[in-house]
C-alpha cells in the first residue's frame, strides 16, 4: 500500500508525542507497535539495530513510503550541548543544526568516548533499511551526555514533543 510517510521510533516516549500531533491511531500492538492514518504510518522498533531491522522490514513488507522519518533520543559527547536539542543527522543542509552520528550496538559511557558528536542504538539500521529512490531523515534529540542515568519517559516525550514542529515540514502529512 502507497503511503506518503513511515515514521520510525525505537521507544513509545518517543512516539506517543508524534501520533498525537499527527493524530494518528493505534492500529496494532504485534508485532510492532503500529500508529497509523490514510497517508501516515508510524512504527516503535524497541532498542537496537536489530529490532530497528525487523521492524522496518515488516512494515516496508506493508508500506511503500515516499518519505522515511527516524525520530529519537540520542547520547552527546559534547557537555555544553544542553538535553533536549534537536539534530539532523543525515542532511547539513537544512535549517536545523547538523550533527556526526555513531551506532552502537550497547550503551556507550564517558569512557570510550566516540568521534562523533551524538550516539545512538538505531540509525544505522534504519538508514540501511531505506529502500533506493526513498527520501529519508534522522532527527536525534539529546538525552544525555553518556552518563548512566537514563531519562525519564516524561522527559522523552517532552523532548520530542517539542521537537516536532522543528522537522514535521519533513514528514509529507
């Protein structure tokens, strides 16, 4: 079925804030979390590449998708970076901060420090999993700056709520 966008998240903080404001509605918990509406899916993976993998790969099975969105939390290595901003991480062309992006398969602490200037579990796999001639986008907020403490659910959605206004233009809605 044609549909204009697929939106992906790894947690459902993270999604809760996109289908509201999108008005979209849960079509089915199993065996993803799906939200969706005539031009709109929305797809919660859970944590980690392979989850992002078979997630995106059952709903690709579904849904030709014009446009790919990834939308998340994400760790930064820069501690002036205050929690909460926004980041493309796939175009430097656009009007939101560009920023370098690592995925790792584990959590990563303040010890092994990547290049990068953000840290996630899922963007590789969901670019990887972009079919050809599909425009995509990699939105990451900062959660935190790779410490152990992880961030409330409240604290997600806020993040992200707030966050959508800055990249919905980007998502055919």
């Amino acid at each position: 079925m044609k549909i204009q966008t697929l939106i992906h998240t790894a947690l459902c903080a993270e999604a809760k804030p996109i289908a509201g404001t999108f008005g979209l509605t849960c079509k089915s918990t199993k065996p993803f979390l799906f939200y969706t509406d005539a031009t709109t899916v929305l797809v919660v993976s859970g944590v980690g590449c392979e989850k992002t993998r078979l997630a995106l790969a059952c709903t690709l099975a579904r849904y030709e998708p014009e446009i790919m969105v990834s939308v998340g939390i994400a760790g930064c290595t820069d501690v002036s970076i205050p929690v909460g901003t926004l980041f493309c991480t796939s175009h430097a062309h656009l009007p939101i901060p560009f920023a370098t992006l690592s995925t790792y398969d584990v959590p990563v602490d303040g010890k092994n420090r990547p290049e990068t200037t953000l840290v996630d579990m899922e963007a590789d796999a969901f670019v990887q999993s972009v079919p050809c001639g599909v425009e995509a986008y990699v939105f990451k907020v900062v959660s935190d700056h790779l410490n152990p403490v992880r961030p409330t659910k409240g604290q997600v959605g806020d993040w992200i709520g707030r966050s959508i206004g800055r990249w919905r233009g980007y998502a055919k809605h």
